[in-house]
C-alpha cells in the first residue's frame, strides 16, 4: 500500500512539474529570427512569435522598443519602425526569458522559390572553382528553409542563415546567390536571400489550397488529387512495390550479366497526403510560415513539371494565383514578383515551329507579364539540350537582378531583352515593333536574323526572312503571298538570334492565338 502512495505522489508530482513547465513556457520565434538574418530596411518589420497567454513580451533594436501582450491563444506581433541599411545589431526579445540575436543586418531581403533549378547549388554552376574563390561576401546572407510537405497551413518551419563564404556558397541557391550578389555590389547594402524551394514540384504545389479552390479551370486537378487520397491503400501500394522491386533486381542481375548499364531503382511508393506535388502540399509547409517576413520582393524558378503535363497551357493562371496569393498573405501590396522564362531545351530545331508544352510555359510566362509589378528573366539562350538544369546560372541570376535595378530600384538601365509589341501585316510582310529594344535590334552573331516564322490563312508555318529596323523586325517570306501570323523562336530549343543593343535575347512570342497542336 505504501509504495503505491508514493507512486501516485510522484506521479502527481511529475505532473505537477508539467503543468508549471507549460504554464512558464519561454517566448519563442520563428526559426529566421536568428544569428546572422537580414531585416527588410525602409518598411516597418514585422517581428512575432510565442509567449504564455497575456506575457508582456518587449522587442529591442538599438534606437527602439516595442512591447505588447501576447494573446489569448499565445501568439504576439509587434512592428519595428523602418529601419536604414546598415549593421551588424543586436535584436532582443524579452518575456520571461531573454532572446539574443546577434549579427543582425538590415538591407535587401528577396525570397527565393521554384524547383530544381532555383534548388541548385553554386557547386553544382558553372566556373565553381572561381567563384567559390570571390565567394568572400560576409554582407550576403542565405536561409534556406527546410523541406517539408504538410496539410493546412504551418506556422513554423526549420532552418537557418548563413553568412556567404568560401565555406559556404557551395550550398547556396545558384540563381538566388548571383541574383543577390549582381545587388549588393550594385546596390553596396546586405542581402538576405530566402530559399524555398524543392526539385520536381508543380506550380500548384506552391499555391494555397483555398485560392486554387477558387479557380473553376483548376476543379478537374484538385478531383483527381481528392481520389488519389481516398484510393490510398499503403498495404496494396506497399505489394505492388515489392512486385517492382523483385522484377528490378532481376533487370540489374541480367544487365551485369551483359555489362549493360542497370535501369533505375523505382521509387517507393508515397502517401499523397504528403506528396511535395499535392496542391498546396508546399506552400502549407515551406511558404506560409514565412509571412509576414518583411522583404522587398519574390523570384521564382519553376515550370519545368508544368511543361509536361496535359494543362501546360493554364500556367498562366496559375502563375498569376500564386503571386496573388502570396501578395494576400505578406500584405505588402504589390510587391515585386519575377521569374525566369524556361530556357532552350531538348533537340535543335528542326521545323519552322514546334508546339510542345515546353514552349507553351515559356508562352504562359511572356503573357503573365500582364500581373502589376512582375518581371521575367529571359533565358532562352543559356540553356542546354540534355540538361534540363544548365550550368550558367550566373546570367539567369544577373538577367534577375537587372529586372530589379531597372524597375523596383530605378535605375537607368536596359532591364529586359526584347518583348513583342504589336504587328502589323502590310504588302506582304508583317513589320513587328519590340519593347526594351535599347538602342535598337541586332543579332547575337552578328549574321542574319534568325527565329522567324511566317504563316497565312492556312496556318501552315514556314521558316521567314527577317530584316531589323530599330526597334522593329520585317518578316516576310516568297512562299507566303498574304501573311496573318509571325511566330518567333517557336520550339522548345530554337535556333534565334535576336537581341537588344544590351545583348540581352527576345523572348519567344507569336501574334496568332490558334490552338496548339
């Protein structure tokens, strides 16, 4: 009987302890609130986190001091005064306990997101020796938020800053790291650069579950996702995998036998719940609990997984929902939204034009330029045709930045290659006049212009002749007497030559709106 009174003491005791722990919980932040992270400067910064319901929580930063209550669910928010560029300075937070974040900066803060390319490492870039070597850029500084798929949306997520270094760029987001460096050493202030991003994911995967529920065009693909999980069976998933297990084995087996070269392992199977290519699966687990983060802007490196899929052509949509609902949720009105156009890709040219959903991405990108405040890298020069991650990522990030100088920063710069503007057919030709031509057109080579093609009411495309004037391209062609429609650079790796006196590429365009075959 005794030793079980002095179990049960010890067991009321032991909860007792609990209830005190969780009653004196320290105040804790989000994981960005860290050593070494950058502040958005010019704007008020959001600072938040969590405390015990009604803690005074007090948020220092040298020349200010806010304090507030938490509520009744815990949570608490203040907003410091904008701050100017500049740093290193200690952020404290105080409750009952004490937070101390030391060498923190304040100047340019730009989230990063996309798939395996914005994924990519400077390791993994071009020249990586070198710029590893120039890589001494203490004012550069990356987050790289950890991966990881969830259901409604998360208000934490793991990771950390780190200052830029020989040691360290090799991890660094290649477009976001020549991206933010072609800015700090334009712009002289520190750059802190947010990485999210995950290989192989869809455009979809990034956007909130309740925008796209919105969207009629997007009901057919969010269906399909509600039957995939409600037909999840792990047990019947789990046996079809042993079956291709089996029968692979056997395939290494025959091709050591042959010296042939064994096929791929497959993949084991995965619960759709969690799959990083549910809709909404990322921005729950990798987005959401990013904002309110004060930053300047968004640049985003995907759709490559929309190119291939049957609803290529409503990238556009998609695109525009996703920079709609992540503007909602930052509540920073309209703040910069760029991306990069896909680069050239797969076989050279061969046919006038030739539609795939590779190019109808790069299309649904040019026309996405209609959403306030957006930009777009062109990149359909730096590409390669059996890699669909390219090497040269230093232009893909300065194209980027130079979208930034030009717009968001103001300054006086050719910022874009050369964007369609109108076309007008007459006497046979049809004279199409470009903007951000610089100081007028010319090719890359130097050699004829090359890229065009030229169609009549019969649709049927053949290769044109083109000649520059200006800011405008003459395309005509002897086979076609009355022309209605110029494509341009029309093929997932073109053949094109056509750039502005700044040397940056026209993007791929077409004056015509016919159903792609």
């Amino acid at each position: 009987m005794r030793m079980r009174r002095v179990g049960a003491l010890s067991s009321l005791a032991m909860l007792l302890v609990l209830l005190v722990s969780a009653a004196f919980a320290d105040v804790t932040v989000p994981s960005f609130f860290s050593e070494h992270m950058v502040l958005q400067r010019g704007i008020e910064t959001p600072v938040w986190g969590w405390a015990d319901p009604e803690e005074k929580v007090t948020v220092t930063v040298p020349g200010q001091t806010k304090s507030i209550a938490a509520g009744a669910d815990g949570k608490w928010s203040v907003r410091l005064a904008a701050l100017e560029a500049g740093g290193p300075l200690q952020l404290v937070i105080q409750g009952k306990n004490r937070i101390e974040i030391n060498d923190v900066v304040v100047g340019e803060v730009w989230l990063c997101s996309g798939q395996s390319n914005m994924a990519m490492t400077v390791s993994s870039s071009k020249d990586f020796p070198q710029e590893q070597a120039a890589a001494n850029l203490p004012k550069i500084r990356m987050f790289t938020v950890a991966r990881e798929t969830a259901e409604t949306p998360q208000d934490r997520c793991q990771g950390d800053w780190k200052v830029c270094s020989p040691e360290t760029v090799g991890g660094f987001s290649a477009t976001a790291y020549f991206f933010g460096r072609e800015l700090h050493q334009q712009l002289d202030v520190p750059m802190g650069l947010i990485n999210s991003s995950w290989g192989g994911t869809p455009v979809q995967a990034w956007t909130s579950l309740c925008a796209q529920e919105a969207e009629p065009k997007l009901a057919s693909m969010l269906e399909s996702w509600k039957q995939q999980i409600a037909a999840w069976d792990p047990a019947a998933a789990q046996a079809r995998y042993e079956k291709q297990l089996a029968a692979w084995q056997k395939q290494v087996e025959e091709a050591k036998a042959e010296g042939a070269q064994a096929p791929r392992k497959p993949l084991a199977p995965v619960d759709p719940r969690k799959s990083p290519h549910r809709p909404a699966s990322l921005y729950d687990g990798m987005i959401a609990p990013l904002a309110p983060y004060a930053m300047q802007g968004a640049i985003w490196y995907q759709g490559e997984s929309n190119a291939g899929g049957p609803q290529a052509d409503l990238y556009g949509l998609q695109l525009a929902l996703l920079i709609k609902n992540w503007r909602a949720d930052w509540k920073q009105g309209d703040f910069p939204y760029l991306w990069v156009q896909l680069p050239n890709f797969r076989a050279v040219q061969q046919q006038p034009v030739e539609p795939s959903g590779w190019v109808t991405v790069q299309e649904e990108m040019r026309k996405t330029l209609a959403v306030p405040n957006t930009g777009m890298a062109i990149t359909i020069d730096v590409g390669e045709a059996e890699d669909i991650h390219p090497k040269n990522k230093q232009d893909v990030g300065r194209r980027l930045a130079l979208w930034a100088l030009g717009t968001t920063y103001g300054k006086a710069i050719v910022y874009s290659g050369p964007l369609h503007k109108s076309a007008c057919p007459q006497d046979g030709a049809v004279t199409i006049e470009f903007d951000h031509a610089g100081d007028g057109l010319k090719t890359s080579d130097g050699g004829p212009v090359k890229g065009f093609a030229i169609a009549g009411e019969d649709r049927s495309f053949v290769f044109a002749d083109a000649k520059i004037d200006g800011n405008k391209v003459v395309v005509s062609s002897s086979q076609v007497k009355s022309p209605v429609a110029v494509r341009y650079a029309w093929a997932s790796n073109p053949v094109c030559n056509l750039v502005n006196s700044a040397g940056l590429p026209a993007s791929p365009f077409r004056t015509d709106d016919w159903q792609q075959q």
